[in-house]
C-alpha cells in the first residue's frame, strides 16, 4: 500500500508523531528505504530496539540507586542509548539522553534524577504509539490487499 | 515473514507477501559493486547501519571491535566505506582507524560518534579519517557519499 494511499486516521496517527515531536527525519529516512522486499523494515528496528535496551534502561536505573553516583558509568550507558535511540529517530528520547549527559558532566544527582523519570516516561509513551501505530499499518496493509482486484 | 535484516526481531507475520509499500525515493543503482565495512559495540546500532547500508545497495558486513575490523582486513577483505564508532570496548575507534591506514587502507572511513566528547573530532581526524558525524548514519547523508564512490 502507497504511503499517500494509507487510510486517513493512519496518515493522522503517524503525522502525530512527528507533531508532538516523538520522532524525527530519520524514522522518514528509513520509511523511505523500504520497499517489497523489506517492507518491515522500520518496524523490525523497533522491536529490536526496545527489545535492546530494556535491560540497558533498569541497569541505568540500578547505577542511579548507587552512592555515590558513576557518572563516567552512566555517561557511557547513555552513550549506548542514546546511539540507539538515534538510530531510528526517537528524538525525545535523544533530546533526554543529551541532557541526562549534561547533568552527568556537571556532577548534578538531582538533574540525573530527574532527567531520567522524564526518559522512562518517553520511552515507554514512545513505544506504546509505535506498537498501535505499526498495529494499524499492519490491518491497514491487510485490509488493502483484501480489497485488490482480482 | 523473515525480518529483512539478519538479527533483527521479526515483526508480526504480514499475512500478505506483496506488499506494496512505496518507497519515496528511489536510490541509484551503482556501477560498482559497493561494499562497507560497520564496526560498532553497540548491537542495535551496527544492526541498523548495516541495514542502512545494505538498503543503500552497499554489501556490507558488521563487527563489533577495532580488533576484528583489523583482522578482517588483514585476511584480505577490502571495503569501500568503512564506519566506525568512537567507543569501542578494547581499541578505540581512532586507534582502529589509525592502524587500517598503516595497513594502507584507502577507504572512506566514516567516524561516528552518540554523544560528542571533546577531543573526540581531532583524535578522528588525526587518525585518518574521512569524516567525523554524530550518530545516526542516515541514508541521506549516505548515498551522496556513495555516489562519489560509484563514480
């Protein structure tokens, strides 16, 4: 199914994303990449991504229940995350890993603390949107091969 | 279905196996067979720029320390594009850099780097290398640099 033949609440749902600043040029960089022979592409990333960092963000989680705080330790996991999460365009996401870094640069426990609850938040509200978003992409996908002439 | 790029979580089965999703752009195809080279310890990232890469039409393979990228050229593989993070666990990434040089790697090497470390772009640059860009590798900023390879 062409990207301007996607139903109109799908085109709604996913410009969303990009609006509320979820997601930024390069999920659209990599939509583009896909094609017939890897039309799952974007998706498979993103499964792959939280199924990769989920144990990345408890362990941050863990480091940041530690006193005192390893903020070289904790600069290095955010490096990780931080590459992931650019990988498909997570900008909020980027956008809290680049600041926890910042705190972590000037020593502020408080600033890790809190930068970090705002992360948790947009990464589980990101992959919530992602999963109905590729839900519908999928029953969108079906619904038009069902209705293809024959 | 299988997912598109070895590694990778397959996403739920599509029950159609036509899908015609558009691809907005269509890239060139090269003249030359283009092959890449990803070295990054970041499982993710190097599966995503290897799939960048390969979508891109680049036969790329992917490793996850300086020490196997040198020794994978040392057996003889040569490459085209090469990109390499900046931490990486044992040989850094421009320590790696430096040394594909010294075996006389002429290759486009390509530095990445998550989050920047000052010093980082210099230590690059002394090293040997092409360019130095933040993460990620998108396939805009890719495929002109393919391009000038292709030609």
């Amino acid at each position: 199914m062409e990207r301007n033949h996607l139903p109109r609440h799908l085109v709604l749902q996913r410009q969303s994303l990009f609006d509320q600043g979820l997601l930024d040029e390069q999920f659209i960089q990599l939509e583009e990449l896909q094609d017939d022979a890897n039309p799952n592409f974007v998706e498979e990333v993103v499964t792959s991504y939280y199924q990769n960092t989920s144990t990345l963000i408890v362990i941050i989680e863990q480091a940041l229940g530690t006193s005192p705080l390893d903020f070289n330790k904790l600069d290095g996991y955010m490096y990780q995350l931080k590459g992931s999460s650019s990988s498909f365009g997570a900008k909020k996401v980027k956008a809290d890993c680049t600041l926890f870094r910042e705190y972590c640069k000037a020593g502020n426990v408080e600033g890790c603390m809190r930068t970090f609850q705002q992360l948790k938040k947009e990464y589980a509200s990101l992959k919530r949107k992602l999963e109905a978003y590729f839900q519908l992409a999928r029953q969108a996908r079906v619904t038009g091969t069902a209705s293809r002439p024959k | 279905m299988a997912p598109a790029i070895e590694g990778m979580v397959p996403a739920i089965e599509s029950s159609e196996g036509n899908n015609k999703m558009n691809k907005g752009y269509q890239y060139p195809s090269w003249k030359k067979k283009l092959r890449g080279l990803v070295v990054d310890n970041e499982e993710l990232c190097r599966i995503v720029e290897k799939g960048i890469m390969g979508l891109c039409g680049v036969e790329t393979q992917a490793v996850e320390t300086g020490e196997a990228a040198v020794e994978l050229i040392a057996s003889g593989a040569t490459f085209d594009i090469i990109v390499i993070d900046r931490f990486l666990p044992s040989m850094t990434g421009p320590e790696t850099a430096r040394k594909m040089r010294e075996m006389g790697v002429e290759s486009k090497i390509i530095g990445l780097f998550a989050l920047y470390f000052e010093g980082d772009e210099e230590e690059f640059v002394a090293a040997g290398v092409d360019d130095f860009k933040e993460k990620p590798l998108s396939p805009n900023w890719l495929v002109p640099m393919l391009r000038e390879l292709d030609n």
